[in-house]
C-alpha cells in the first residue's frame, strides 16, 4: 500500500509541478547589492488584497483587474553603490533558469555599452500564456519580475504611466 | 376554645426567622447576580475579540493593498521602460 501510494505521489509530482512557476534563484545578485526589495504575493494575497483595492479608483479598479486572474507575482530589485556592480554573468545566470522549453524570449534590447540590458520572457503552457518575466537592469539597479498567470503587458506598461510613476518619453526627434 | 381554633393559632403564631436566615437570603441574591454580570463580561469579550480580529484583517488588507500597489508599479515601470527602449531602437 506504502509503495502504491509513493508511486502515485512520484506520478503525479510532475503534473503538479508543470503548473506552478519556479521562484528565480537570485541569492547572488542579492550578496553585491546595497539594497534590495523582496516582494513575494502568491495568490491568496493577490486574492485578498483586491478585495481592499478601491473599485471607485481608476489605478486600483486597473490593477484589480490585472490581479485578478493572476497566481503569483515576484518582485526583486536590486540597487547597488556602483554603477556596473552587475555583470553580464549575473544576467547569465538569470536566462539560464528562463531557458526551460516553458519560456520564449519576446523582447531583448540591449544598448550599446551595455549599461542597459531589458528582457522580457514569456512562459506557455499547452499554447496559453502562463506568465512573464521581466529583467531590466540599467546603471545601479536591476529588477527582476516574474508574473505567474495571463498578463496583458501592453496595459501593465500603460499603468507605468499611472500611480506616480513617471511615464519614460523618448527626446523629441531632431528633424533630418 | 375548640381543636380548631386551637390549631390555627399554633400555625399562624408569629416566629423569629432561625439564626443566618438574612445572611443567606442577601447570599442568594448575591449569586443571582453574578451569572448576569458574568454574561455581560462575556459579550463585552466577544465583541473585543471580534472588533480586534476585524481590525486586524482590515490591517492586514491594508498591508496587502500597498504590496501589490507596489509590485505592480515596479512591474509596470520596468514594462514601461521596456516598451521606451524597444520604440526607441525601433525608430
């Protein structure tokens, strides 16, 4: 009976686990930086904290619309003393856990002195979105996202604009 | 005088009450009250404990609200920085 009963559990270990998004292992980043955010929401949380999200507020109703169907998310970010504390290993080591057949690269920009690197991962599972990752890392910060569940990317950038957080515009161009 | 008379006067004779009579009675009442003062303290408890619990998950609602305010205002400024970076190389 003890046997039949592992066998199931071993069986069904991996049906479990393809649903769930692994956290990224960041320890490394963590040890160089001089100060760091740790946010850790699981469902429950997001669950829990939209129901306190005022459905009167335009950014609230926004983002408890986003939560809604969401199962995790994860925030690190990183500062650090120097600019260039992190290196391209440090990302290195970050794409190599994004690099499972679950994840697809869908953005990558990279300036050119390097100083600027910005990635954007998508997770599928059986051809639906699962969520994304987001890497941007410029000068002395660097944060790693990890949504877990569909995410309209295009709305959460447009919530950037939002919540205090001024909106990024490009120089106006000089004319030719 | 006739039996009759005689017994009735013997069952109604007036009587000192027997010794800690007074005591017992105030006694009686005393216990009376208390199970009243005992359900008042009770429901004064309940409705602490419940007051204490709502305002803690209202706290606690509080500090998951401003969680995800947070992550989500880091998440969209990095989407929206990517976005910038992406039209400005596009461009």
């Amino acid at each position: 009976m003890k046997r039949f009963i592992i066998l199931i559990c071993c069986a069904a270990a991996p049906l479990v686990m393809s649903g769930q998004q692994a956290k990224l292992n960041l320890d490394q980043l963590q040890a160089k930086a001089s100060e760091h955010l740790d946010l850790n929401l699981n469902a429950t949380t997001l669950q829990f904290a939209a129901k306190f999200l005022d459905a009167d507020d335009p950014e609230e109703a926004q983002i408890k619309k986003m939560v809604s169907g969401l199962e995790g998310i994860w925030v690190r970010h990183f500062v650090f003393k120097a600019s260039n504390s992190w290196t391209q290993a440090d990302l290195e080591a970050i794409r190599a856990q994004l690099r499972g057949p679950e994840w697809t690269k869908i953005v990558g920009v990279k300036s050119e002195d390097e100083d600027e690197t910005d990635e954007v991962y998508m997770r599928t599972v059986g051809n639906k979105m699962a969520g994304v990752a987001i890497l941007a890392a410029s000068g002395k910060e660097l944060t790693v996202v990890q949504i877990s569940g569909p995410i309209d990317l295009d709305a959460l950038a447009t919530l950037g604009g939002h919540m205090g957080v001024p909106k990024f515009k490009l120089p106006a161009q000089k004319p030719k | 005088m006739d039996w009759l008379e005689e017994e009735l006067r013997r069952a109604l004779a007036r009587e000192d009450p027997p010794a800690g009579f007074e005591r017992r009675v105030r006694q009686a009442v005393a216990q009376r009250r208390f199970p009243a003062r005992q359900w008042l303290a009770a429901a004064a408890a309940l409705i602490l404990a419940v007051g204490a619990g709502t305002g803690y998950r209202e706290y606690r609602g509080r500090v998951a609200k401003e969680q995800v305010k947070l992550a989500m205002r880091l998440a969209a400024a990095s989407a929206n920085r990517i976005q910038t970076h992406v039209r400005g190389v596009l461009q």
